[in-house]
C-alpha cells in the first residue's frame, strides 16, 4: 500500500522520468499577419523536435555520398540561400535545376519550391533529399543510417518520446526547424516598431518600393506568395515553372514570387540564378518589353526610375537585411536553443 | 487550403455518423486476384492487351480506401501490391442481405494535403510524388516492345487530387452473397486497364507520372478492373 501511495506521489511530483519535451512557441513577429494555416497543427513545436530538425539539417548523412547536407546549399550565413551560385551542387558534382532559395518564414508560405509543387511544409524535404541531382538519397537507406547512428535514437527519444526513427518523425523535425526560422529583424522592421528611423534616401527608396514594387513582394513579408510570369522567357533547361505542375498553360513561365528579405545575402537572383546583382535586377524591370506573351499584366506598365531612384531604391532594399537572423546562434549548427522571443 | 478543409469536414462529419451505429462487425479477409489473358499475373509472363500489345508486369500496386458492405465503411487504407502484399483483412459490418460492395480506388485528398504520414502512406512505399505532392493512387510499371522508351520500360503512376485532376475513384460491385463468409474474392482484370472508357495505348502513352487530362483518362478505366467472384 505505502510502495502504491508512494509510486503516486512520485506521478503526482513528476520525480520518475517521463516524456515531456519543451514547448518552443512560434511567435507571430509584432504587425505580421497570422500564417494563413498552422504548420505545427499536428507537430508541436519543440525544442527537443527543432534541435533534431536543426541537427538533421546539418548533417551530411542525409545524402548519398554523406557529405551533401541542407545546409551545403542552404547556407547559414547567406540566409540559407546558395551564396553566389546560380545552380547548387548537388552529389558527385551535379548540378540542380534551380536556385536554391533562402529559408526563412516558411511558415507564411502556401506552396513551396519555384513551381509551389509542394503543399506543405513537411513534405518540401523529400524532393531535395531524393532527387538525383541533390542529395539523392533513398529513404530506406537515410533511416537505416540514422538508426545505426549512436547520435540520433537519443534525440528521435526526447522529440517524439521514444527511439523509433520513421520517415514521418524525420519529416516532422526537419519542419520544426525550417518553420521556426523567422527573419523579422532588419532595419526596416525595426522602422515599423519605432526603434529606428530610414535615412532619407532610404525612405524616398521606400516610396518607390511601394508605388512599383509592393503588388507583388508585398509588406511585411516583401512576397505575396502567388506566381508570375515576369517576361524571363524559356531558360536553356526548358524550366515551364508552374505549368509542370498544374499542365495548364496559362501558367507556363510563371513561377513564385521571392521574398525580397535579405536579398542583399542571397544572389544570385531568378529562379534560374541569371542575374548577378541587384542592380541587374532593378535595371531588367526597368526594360521589359510589355508586348511579351503571357507576361503579368502587372508588369506591362512601364516602371520609369531615373538612375538616382534606382540608387534610392536599392538602398531600402538593403535596409531588408536581416543580420540578427544571419547571426542567430539558435540556427547555427551545434547545439545553442536560446530563444528569446 | 479550401478544398483540404471541406474534405476534412466531410471525413469528420462522415467517421461521427458512423460512430453511432453500432452494427455487427466481424474480421473479414478479402483476396485480391490478378489476372491478364485470363492467367494469373506473374512478373516473367507475357501478356497481351486488347489492343494487340505484347507486355510484362514489373509492378503493380494500388491504394484502396473506405472498404465496405453498402452504407458502412471502413476508413483505414490498404495498399495492395500484386506480388506481395494481394489480401487484406479488415473489420467490417457483414451485410444483412445483398447489395454492392464498395471502396475507392485512391488516397483521399485530406492526406494528400496534411503533411508527412505514416503506415501505407508512407513515402517509403514509393507511392508517393516529391515534386509535386500526392499520392499515386495506382501504379503499373513493365517492358514491351511497344514502347517507345529507350529502355522498352512503360510506366502508369496515375495520382491527382485536385479538381478536375482527381484520380481517386468510387468502385461498386454488385453482391449478391447473404451467407456470413468470412472470406471475398475479388478479380483484378488488367486486361480493362488497357481498353475501358479510354484506351490507353503502350505505344502511344508508354508513361503517365503527372495529374493531368492522360491520368484522369486511365482513371477513369479503374472500375471495369474490379469484380466480385462469387464463391
């Protein structure tokens, strides 16, 4: 009777072991709208989930010759874009199809990848972790090393309560850490919360921004996540974008619209990579030629902007730059969890 | 989003009308047949289609949901591979008197759109699209020299969720048995797969692996592949 009395007492105290990760809550950033649906609905974000997502994230083993991570084309400290590469490398030196994006406020998102073919988050990685031209590796062999590894069953146990390594568990930790990635600190946020204030440039750069710009990479995301065909034309990989997708063609050429976040840190520019600068870019909208077929109609209006505009506006843009995010110990690899939100 | 929504609703709405009645259940074991030309389906045979092409199976699997006498469902989903895994049993309310036995051939568009699953719906099985989400609700992968591919390799992934792109189908077949068999035996006729409301032609179409208008066609071929045989 006193051994029942005192295992209760021991359930009641919580002094015996039990599974019970640490809520990591994801905080909306002050003035954000809510993500249009909830990606951690039926994953908890944890601490114990993200550092295994984070861990995941980093380590080589995800692919097929075992040095290939996330992290060789989603790089730390150019906001997890591929820093100066129009196409990543992938395995054994080969190419990928597409320029590999930053990540950050994923959880905002509807669709992912450049065509939006992917519909949720926990889905995304599967395609880069199969895919022969990147980490190509086989789900059945990326479990088997995982279990044989001593490092994982331990962390799979404090995220998910027991040692069971499954392409689900895998998934799902990898999404606690893409989607915990929030970059709301640059100077421009800091604007909107009264802390700082835009130069004078900057801020006629803004208006600029609002006045051609803002339609599409919408405040405060800086994208509204939908599709455009911005009049690029058919790319030597013959890339149909969106129209591979949904096979309709009316969506040929059209792909999605990229956040225009720290953009200083994730060059080059395009879905294909092909321009180099920014400037580039600001010069190349500057030109289109509006009689393009299937070009969004957005775009047949000529966007005038003398070279100093052009100046103006590059200089807001830089003031989307997030270095608080870049150097968040919290998604550098290793094991530092110390959010504060 | 909408349309992950409405389903779930519905599959809500569905599963808590079911909760209420509480009918007889009883395990049943339902064998799935395989045939070509009227023989067994075996991975070294050959067969031909009615369109007078010469082929062998490689592989052939599908998923099944929503099994069930009449009214009353089942909601778990089997996935059925025709040389591995060709029975399932399930619980199922037996039916009081005949009617039609009923399941979709398919993955429901609710775990097409909700995120990483497990069990049958694991991606593991090879059943599922990376680059453009969900499930491949039937697959058929073999040789024929009526290809055109380079390697004579012909391959059906027929999945779709959306819209007009929907590839899940509703089968009803006809049951007249009212004894309490604990055993159904279903034909699984690849000959129809062929020739049907569409035909799909191996050397016109050797591969199907996006949703779209050929999918939806060889979709719709799905219901003339199923029959009861009545023991």
């Amino acid at each position: 009777m006193a051994g029942i009395l005192f295992l209760v007492l021991l359930f009641f105290t919580g002094a015996y072991e039990k599974y019970g990760p640490t809520p990591l809550p994801f905080v909306v950033p002050k003035g954000w709208p809510q993500p249009p649906t909830n990606i951690f609905a039926s994953n908890p974000s944890t601490r114990e989930g993200f550092l295994l997502g984070k861990t995941l994230f980093y380590d080589g083993n995800l692919s097929r010759d075992s040095i290939t991570s996330c992290a060789s084309c989603h790089q730390y400290f150019a906001a997890f874009s591929t820093f100066e590469h129009s196409f990543s490398h992938g395995i054994e030196n080969r190419f990928t199809q597409r320029n590999a994006p930053g990540l950050f406020n994923l959880a905002w998102k509807t669709s992912y990848h450049w065509d939006g073919g992917v519909n949720h988050l926990e889905v995304q990685a599967l395609g880069p972790i199969t895919d022969t031209n990147e980490m190509g590796e086989t789900l059945d062999n990326l479990l088997l090393k995982l279990r044989n590894n001593p490092q994982y069953p331990p962390l799979f146990k404090a995220a998910f309560g027991d040692t069971a390594i499954t392409t689900k568990r895998l998934l799902k930790a990898l999404a606690q850490f893409t989607g915990n990635l929030v970059s709301a600190g640059s100077k421009y946020d800091q604007v909107k919360n009264g802390k700082d204030s835009f130069l004078p440039y900057e801020q006629k750069g803004y208006e600029i921004y609002k006045q051609y710009c803002s339609s599409c990479h919408s405040e405060p995301l800086f994208t509204n996540d939908k599709f455009s065909n911005n009049g690029l034309g058919l790319n030597k990989l013959n890339d149909l974008g969106r129209k591979r997708i949904t096979g309709l063609s009316r969506d040929s050429l059209q792909f999605k619209i990229p956040s225009l976040r720290n953009l200083k840190l994730t060059p080059p520019y395009m879905h294909d990579g092909s321009m180099g600068y920014i400037t580039q870019v600001i010069n190349y909208y500057t030109v289109i030629d509006s009689s393009l077929p299937q070009l969004d109609p957005i775009l047949k209006k000529p966007i005038r902007l003398s070279e100093r505009n052009k100046a103006e506006l590059l200089a807001f843009l830089f003031t989307l730059t997030d270095t608080s995010f870049t150097k968040n110990k919290n998604y550098a690899p290793g094991e530092h969890i110390i959010f504060r939100h | 989003m909408n349309k992950c929504l409405t389903t779930f609703i519905a599959l809500f709405m569905f599963t808590s009308y079911k909760a209420q009645s509480q009918p007889d259940m009883q395990k049943i074991v339902i064998h799935f047949k395989h045939v070509a030309n009227g023989k067994s389906l075996h991975p070294d045979s050959v067969y031909q289609n009615p369109l007078g092409e010469t082929y062998s199976v490689k592989k052939l699997k599908y998923y099944l949901s929503n099994l069930g006498f009449n009214k009353q469902v089942n909601t778990n989903i089997s996935l059925i591979d025709a040389f591995a895994t060709d029975s399932i049993k399930i619980m199922l309310p037996y039916p009081a008197k005949k009617g039609t036995f009923n399941f979709q051939l398919g993955v429901d568009s609710i775990y097409n759109c909700s995120g990483a699953q497990e069990g049958v719906l694991d991606p593991l099985n090879g059943m599922f699209w990376t680059w453009n989400t969900g499930y491949i609700n039937f697959k058929l992968e073999g040789q024929s020299d009526y290809a055109t591919t380079k390697t004579k390799h012909f391959e059906y992934h027929i999945g779709g969720y959306t819209g007009k792109n929907k590839t899940m189908r509703q089968i009803r077949l006809p049951y007249a048995g009212t004894d309490r068999t604990t055993q159904l035996y279903i034909l699984v006729n690849l000959d129809n797969f062929w020739k049907g409301q569409s035909d799909i032609k191996i050397s016109t179409t050797p591969v199907i692996n996006s949703p779209g208008a050929i999918a939806k066609s060889a979709a719709d071929n799905f219901s003339g592949l199923f029959s009861i045989i009545q023991q």
